[in-house]
C-alpha cells in the first residue's frame, strides 16, 4: 500500500493502516524523541503522545508538503507541549556570555556517550540545544516554541554547551 492510500485508510479510521503507518515511521519519531527525551521511557511515553496527535489531526493532512515533515513536526511540537506545561523552560537571567563552542570532533567520545550527556542535561538546555544545533531552528524560532524569550533560547544555548563541555573535557581527562 502506497503512502496516499495509507493516509486515506487512516482517516477513515482504519486500525490497520494505523498499525501499518505505526511500524513505518515509529523507528524514525522514536529517534526524534529520544533527543528531546531525557530517558527511553521518556521518549516512549512521547513517542505515543505523539502517535495519538498524529492519528487525531490527521485529517488536516491535505498532502501539501512532505508528509514525514508533517509528523515530524508534530512529533516536536507534542513533546515540546508537554514541557511548557510542565514550565520548566524558565530561566532566571536572560545575559548572555561568549559564545561556547563544544568541539566534538576533538574529544575522543563516542555518539552514545554524548546522547547521553544530551539526555542528562535540564529541559530547557536540552530542548533549546537540540532545537538549534540538531534540527537548525533559529532563536526567534525556538523562543516562539518554548513560549520564552530569544535571549533566553541564547542563554539557554550558551549553558547547554557549557554544561557539555565541561563533561566531556570530565570525560576526556577520565580517559587520559
């Protein structure tokens, strides 16, 4: 069954092309979770949230546009909706020092270990970290999500990445 038909046995209400679009793109939203998820259980729980939006709202599908960018999109915005309900997005001072970077590339780290780190960070670093390094957003962009300032996303950044590399230089020295 192709993608079209698929989407139009789901708006019927179809469990079967539910099932079928499930086993599709979970692996790949699961993915998605994960980064914003501080655990696997997290992510699970995020990933079905996510699942009952998209079989909610996907009648307003109207094959405009890619529709794995569609689920994608709201596979963010749900997991994002549940930590602005839980307003843990606040943060105290909005200044701003330089910019930090985290050079990866150098630390000899494995991409488990940083996801780790990533997972382990506060919300409001971790999302404001995925949301621009990850998946691009611009701050103006990730202030309108996370319903906070756009210095807050820069301050966010800027000790998420403080935070990151102060564990892998910890890391790094450990190894040594």
């Amino acid at each position: 069954m192709d993608i079209e038909e698929l989407i139009h046995n789901c708006k019927k209400g179809k469990r079967q092309a539910q099932a079928e679009l499930y086993r599709k793109y979970s692996s790949i939203l699961f993915g998605m979770c994960l980064k914003y998820s501080r655990n696997k259980t997290e992510a699970e729980d995020n990933l079905h949230d996510s699942f009952m939006t998209i079989f909610n709202k996907i009648e307003q599908f109207n094959f405009n546009g890619s529709f794995e960018g569609w689920i994608k999109r709201i596979t963010v915005n749900t997991v994002l909706q549940k930590y602005r309900k839980e307003q843990h997005l606040n943060v105290v001072s909005e200044n701003v020092g330089e910019e930090i970077d985290v050079d990866v590339e150098q630390a000899d780290i494995s991409l488990s270990t940083l996801l780790g780190y990533i997972q382990e960070l506060p919300n409001k670093y971790r999302l404001t970290f995925n949301l621009y390094v990850l998946d691009g957003y611009s701050h103006k962009e990730i202030s309108e999500m996370l319903g906070t300032s756009t210095g807050t996303s820069k301050s966010n950044l800027a000790r998420a990445k403080m935070i990151l590399r102060e564990k892998i230089e910890k890391e790094n020295i450990n190894i040594a």
